[in-house]
C-alpha cells in the first residue's frame, strides 16, 4: 500500500503541472522569465576578467546574503505558526486522517524545502555578473542555489520548533524578536571590532575602502566568521565546495545536521498542539488566495489598530478620497511615509554611501547612481500605493462626480507622499555623496517627476489591462509599460548631458528628465482621465 503522504505529494505535482499547460497566462510567465534569463546570461557571455576575483569573497558575499534571508524568515515565522506550511486543503485531508502528528509535521517542512527550492531559483537571474567577477559555471550556481534553499528550510524548521515550544506563552514574541536583534547586533559588533584596523580610517574620512573590503571578506569566508547559525553554516558548505576547503565543508555539514536533529527531538519531545493554530493560518492564506483571484488587494495593519480620532473632519464629494486614505495611513500605522517606502530609503541610503566611497570621488556619477537605484525600487512601491487598494472598492464609482476629478483626488495622498519621500531621501544623500544644493534640487525634481509619471503609468495600466483576471501579466504589464513610458525623459537627460557644457554635471540629465517626464505624465492622466467611468460600465 502506497503512502498516503506519498501518494498527496505526487498528485499534487501532476496537478499543479497540468494547470500550467492549461493555463495561458502562467505559460506566458514562464516563457517571459526563461526568455529574461536567456537574456541576463548572454548578455554578459565574453565578459569575464582575466582574472577573476578570489572565491573566498564569493562566499562572504554568500554569508551576508544567507544572514539577511535567515533573519527575515525566523524573525517574520518564529513568533507563531505563521509559517505556510500547510495550505487549507492539507488541512482539510490531513488533520482528520488516522496520522501521527509528528508525520504530518514532517510533510509540511518537506513541502516547505520544496518552496524553498522554487524561492531559490530567482537566484539563476543572478548569475551573469557572478559569472563575470568570479567565473562560476552553472554547477556552481546549483551549489549556490542548493545552499539557499537549505538556508531558508532551516529557518522554516527554526520557526516551527520555536512555535511549539512557546505556544500559549503571550511574551514570548517580544522575547524571541529582543534575542534574535541582541545576537545579531553583537555578531556586527564583533565583525566591526576584528575589522577595525581597516574600518577606521573610513570613518576618518579615508577613501580607500578597499582593506576594509578584504578584512571583511577574509572574515566572513572562514571561521570564526562563518558561525553565525544556519546562515553561515550553509555559506560554509557552499564555499568549502566552490574553493576546495574540506574543513569549511565538513565543519558547515556538520553543524547543519547537528541543528537538524536538536530541532527534530525538540519538536518530537513537544506537548503544545500547534493543529489550532495552523488552522487559523491556512484559513487565512485561503482567504488572501481567493482575494487575490478576485482582484483585491490585502493591506497588512496592525493587529491592534489604534483607532484614534473617527471621521474624516474635512472633504466632501471626491475630496474626500484625500482625507479617507490620510484616516487609512494613520490607523495603519503610518508616520508620512509607509514602512515598505522607509525600508526603500534605507536601502537607497546605503547604496548611496558604498557609491560615495566606489566612484573614486566623482559625485555626479555617485548620485545618478544612487538615483538609478531609488527609481528603481519606486517602481514598486508605486505598485503598493493607495491608489490600486481604492480601485477595488465600490465608493469611487458610486460617487457622483466627474471621473477625472475623482481620479486626480484618488492619487493625490500617492503623489503628496512621493515628493515627502523624495526631499527626506535626497538630502541625506546628497550629504552622503558630497553633491552640491543646485544637483540635490534636480535629483529631488527628478524623482518626484518618475514618481507622476509611474502614477500615470499606473492609471493607464489600469485603463489598458484592469479586466485581466492574471495579476502576474497585470504587473508585467505595468513594468512595461513603465519602461516604455520612462525612454523619453532617460533619453533627454542623456541629450541635455551631452549638449551643456561638462561643468553643469548631472544637473543636465536629472533637468532633462524632469522637463519630458511631466508633460508626458500630464498627456497619459488626460488620455485616461475617465477610467473610473469605463471602469464602472465594465462592472468592476
């Protein structure tokens, strides 16, 4: 007799294979990103240097990229049964079926590997440059991928294990959240200390990072630097396969099991039923499915919302549209700017200083670099706006005001919060990057620009392609047509660049940018200005 477990598993990829030969939209995905793939190898084929960079800093660059994934998972999982492992179908089959639950424990971290694996893949987009400054070949790829997947499997096992033995004890997710910070804090801090010869003439206002960069990659390619949990045990294993090294790979082989079977018994010893809880998360993973099939848009809040002050206080008509999402950003949580476009400016900030420090002193290269990654991120934090969650309810269509003026109120919180976004990033970064107050002005007018243009990119997606039931071609769509709709202002900035005498710097291109992306943003907003009213006859 086969196993039930088995036997689900199996059916379950046979099923999930046939819906993609059945489903055009997915196949189209599919096709799409093995195209890019294609495209992101060759691209980069015949570019190798001569002499490619030591492996030792391929698995430091691997270490830090593990720990930031490792922490992201247990700090997101660790505090409950949050983690999806179970979907409300196995739910379904499985709790009710004469199985013990420490084997139906064991299928949902199998299945949880097997996602682990498919997260992993996204990493084959990066092998063109790995390919280019360390000359890996697609066996060693595998190997990376490999690694990142047991990474990520390990945290899911982590989190569960936490969760059974703390369920019921209300303190215990502010205790694991303070302890997984304090570790990691102190894991920085030692780093920081053994590099300290190296760190210090930086913050001394050197410019040759460089020693640094080989202190660090030396320290966290080789142990003691390679014992941070998990993470590191992983990158370990990787590099001890990619450079040869059977101490680091037995010693990352070693601790890996060791944590396996100490998160095994810790389960298997446990008493806390965690059937309850996993009910309650699949049920509400079915529910975020189903909404995403319909169209609608989950806006995460906070468990507890702090409901404050009630009503609008101003706004009547289709001004209210401003003051309903200025109520929504408050309850949710929300100080100006939206957690998502906060972790955006960290990240645009610390690019901004390792491009202060990689340019060799030319600033004007430092913030069009700097710049070229913020507008990148604000692709999609325009995607996650305001604007998108309205579209879905049914007030804007009910309201008996012109569609255009309704349009331009509902994207008015969006654009308001942009040109926050833009002055709170760029002076920072001009500071970092050493620009001048004329470059920082025009960056900030610059991004604020691509943020209406993205808007209307936005607007006309919706008008184009709002009925397409495929979210993932609706955002494939969208990025798109953001690429189409931004050619004009990148190729008047590079005009102006090339036509101002050399002394201006990067102020041609950021002003050429900002003269086209407006008119074009104000000529894509007329063209679609009555999308709440096709919208509505369509019976959205």
């Amino acid at each position: 007799m086969k196993s039930a477990l088995g036997y689900l598993t199996l059916t379950k990829l046979k099923n999930q294979i046939k819906d993609l030969l059945r489903s055009p939209a997915k196949l189209v995905y599919v096709v799409g990103m093995a195209a890019l793939l294609v495209f992101s190898v060759l691209g980069r084929s015949g570019q190798e240097l001569e002499e490619p960079l030591p492996m030792y800093m391929l698995t430091a660059i691997l270490a830090l990229f593990y720990s930031f994934m490792f922490l992201l998972v247990l700090a997101t999982g660790g505090n409950s049964a949050k983690t999806p492992m179970f979907t409300l179908s196995d739910v379904t089959m499985l709790f009710p079926a004469p199985l013990h639950p420490h084997r139906v424990l064991a299928y949902g971290l199998l299945r949880q590997l097997g996602l682990s694996l498919v997260m992993a893949l996204v990493l084959v987009f990066q092998y063109g440059w790995l390919q280019v400054l360390f000359g890996i070949t697609w066996q060693d790829m595998a190997l990376i991928i490999l690694g990142f997947a047991i990474c990520i499997f390990l945290a899911a096992f982590c989190s569960m294990a936490i969760y059974v033995r703390s369920s019921g004890k209300e303190n215990a997710t502010g205790v694991l959240r303070v302890c997984i910070c304090a570790a990691t804090v102190a894991y920085l801090l030692w780093a920081l200390w053994m590099c300290r010869e190296q760190v210090l003439p930086l913050l001394s206002g050197g410019k040759d990072y460089m020693p640094a960069v080989e202190a660090g990659a030396r320290l966290f390619s080789s142990f003691p630097g390679l014992l941070f949990p998990v993470s590191g045990w992983t990158a370990g294993i990787v590099g001890g396969l990619l450079s040869g090294d059977t101490a680091l790979l037995l010693g990352g082989v070693g601790l890996c099991v060791l944590l396996a079977v100490a998160l095994s018994l810790l389960v298997a010893t446990s008493k806390n039923n965690y059937y309850e809880d996993v009910l309650e998360t699949a049920e509400v993973a079915q529910s975020n499915v189903t909404a995403q099939k319909e169209g609608k848009v989950q806006e995460i809040v906070p468990k507890n919302v702090k409901v404050g002050k009630t009503g609008l206080g101003k706004g009547w008509g289709a001004s209210a549209l401003y003051y309903k999402h200025r109520v929504e950003n408050r309850r949710a949580g929300v100080f100006l700017l939206s957690n998502m476009s906060l972790l955006f400016l960290a990240i645009t900030l610390l690019v901004s200083f390792g491009m202060s420090r990689s340019m060799d002193g030319d600033v004007g290269a430092a913030l069009a670099a700097t710049f070229a990654m913020g507008t990148y991120m604000q692709i999609f934090s325009e995607a996650l706006g305001r604007f998108n969650r309205e579209l879905i309810k049914p007030y804007i269509y009910l309201m008996p005001e012109p569609p255009l003026k309704k349009l331009l109120y509902a994207i008015q919180e969006t654009l308001l919060a942009d040109c926050i976004e833009a002055v709170a990033l760029f002076i920072p970064v001009g500071f970092i990057v050493g620009a001048g107050p004329v470059d920082v002005a025009l960056c900030i007018a610059a991004r604020i620009s691509f943020a209406l243009l993205f808007t209307a990119g936005n607007v006309l997606v919706e008008r184009v392609f709002g009925m397409v039931s495929s979210k993932v071609l609706v955002m494939f769509f969208y990025v798109l047509a953001l690429l189409v709709l931004s050619v004009p202002g990148i190729a008047a900035g590079v005009a102006a660049m090339a036509v101002l005498p050399e002394s201006f710097g990067m102020a041609g291109l950021f002003l050429g940018m900002v003269v086209v992306n407006i008119p074009v943003s104000v000529l894509v907003l007329y063209l679609c200005r009555n999308l709440l009213q096709y919208a509505e006859l369509n019976g959205r």
